[in-house]
C-alpha cells in the first residue's frame, strides 16, 4: 500500500468562493500550500490577497470577481475557469452571509430571500454551471471533489434569532447529499461519476463570529462550549478540504464532517 501520495493536491485546479479571509483563506491557502492552481472568486476585489497567497507557495492564487447572487455573473465564473484550464479539479461554495438577526415576527422577508440566495442557491448554480469542468477533470485514478461549507447550525437549533442563516446550512446539507446520490452515482443518469460531493461544518470560527470574539474574555467564553476549549483556526477548515480533495478522501461522499472541536458533541463531566 502506498501512502506517499495520500494527501497530494499538487498541480488540482482550485475554485474557493468567499476565498480572501477567515475559512476561505484557510482553505485557499492549504491548497496553495499544496501546489494547487487556487482561484478565489468575491464580488470584492480580491487581487492583493491572491498576491499574497501566491507568494506563500508553492502552488498559485489568482483573484477573480463575481456576484454569487447574479446567474450571469456564476456563468461568466465557469466560462473563465474553461477557459484559462480547461477543468475543474475541486470546487468549494465557502462563500456566505450571517448575521441577519431579528426576531421571528420582524425578520424581513428581503433578508431571508438574500442570505438564500448566497448561501443555497449559488452553490446549486455554481455546482451546475461548474459540472461539465468537474466532469473534464474526474477520473477513476483521482477523483473531483465539490466540498459545500455549511455549519453546525444546519445541524442543531441555534440559540440566536438568524432564523435565516440555519436554513439555508441546513439546506446546503441535503443538497449535498442529493448530488453525491444523483450525480455521484456510477449508475446515474447524470454522468457525475468520478465526483464527489461532501459538506463540512465548521463551529465556532472567526469571521462570522467576530462580534463574540473581539475580547479574550469573548473569545475564552465561545472556546469554553467546544470539546477542544478553543476557537477554531481557519487551517483546521483548510486541512479538511485537502483531506476531501485528495486521494485520501477519494472514497468518502455525501458525508458531512464536523471541523467544530466538538460543538455538536456537548461537553460531558468526567464520570
């Protein structure tokens, strides 16, 4: 058995949306690191952050803009990965919106159709706009990887009022799952073999969280929910990506992976 290679992404093309900071950065830049061709794709210009993970090497980081909530914009992202590479080794849907937070009978029905937007409906039309460049670069000896982040809080009920934000992880989920069953299939009709598709759910991270952690007080109290006793690391997303891009991964689809130092465990008293 050979384990050289296990974890390799040298040479994947790489799509990370949401890719300049927090997970996203974590995740560009583990493929970076990697040796992969990462493209990060924002409706914010994007391009010194691409400069700066490209000199982090090995691999390259280019920046490329699009609004996820434009299907034009989604078309225009899938026709330019075409072109410059011809393929798509693995694509991850990390870009999203959170924070929308109100009561239930406030909650504006303009901030639900948004977040759904970003959070659902671009990864769906991404994934499908992005299946033919999938399809281009699966084979039986490495596999193309579609890698959804979603959240905890697609799993349990939050405690807060973005009624929104759960949703549309939640969705995201099921959504994974019924492409890894429907295209990832061998004997499906829609000729997605070759790929898979898994989800991961990150807990307690910086980025969306930044508002409980801005003190070490802040930052102490959300650690303190976790297992682990700590807030998690952008790199901890990042390595879980490598392992679900890789041939170490080559074999797991459909499957949602935690990366949330135990969040969804529960913390238990010694017995």
């Amino acid at each position: 058995m050979n384990f050289e290679n296990l974890f390799n992404v040298e040479g994947k093309v790489v799509c990370v949306t949401g890719g300049a900071g927090g997970i996203g950065r974590g995740i560009a830049g583990a493929f970076v690191a990697g040796g992969a061709r990462v493209y990060i794709a924002s409706r914010s210009d994007l391009k010194e952050a691409a400069t700066e993970l490209s000199g982090e090497g090995p691999g390259e980081c280019a920046a490329l803009r699009v609004d996820l909530a434009s299907d034009d914009d989604i078309g225009a992202l899938a026709a330019t990965l075409g072109e410059r590479e011809g393929k798509l080794d693995v694509l991850v849907n990390n870009a999203a919106l959170g924070g929308f937070i109100h009561k239930f009978g406030e909650f504006p029905m303009d901030e639900w159709d948004t977040m759904m937007s970003v959070n659902l409906r671009a990864p769906f039309a991404l994934t499908q706009a992005c299946l033919p460049l999938l399809r281009e670069a699966a084979c039986p000896e490495s596999h193309a990887a579609v890698i959804n982040i979603a959240s905890v809080d697609g799993v349990r009920v939050a405690g807060d009022n973005d009624w929104a934000y759960g949703m549309s992880k939640a969705g995201l989920i099921h959504l994974t799952r019924q492409l890894a069953g429907l295209l990832g299939n061998k004997h499906g009709r829609e000729g997605g073999h070759n790929i898979t598709f898994n989800a991961i759910a990150p807990g307690p991270f910086p980025g969306m969280l930044d508002r409980y952690l801005e003190t070490a007080e802040g930052r102490a109290a959300v650690g303190a929910a976790t297992v682990s006793g700590r807030v998690g690391k952008p790199e901890d997303v990042g390595a879980a990506c490598i392992y679900l891009a890789s041939p170490a991964g080559s074999y797991v689809t459909g499957a949602l992976l935690p990366v949330d130092g135990g969040l969804l465990v529960g913390k238990r008293a010694n017995s």
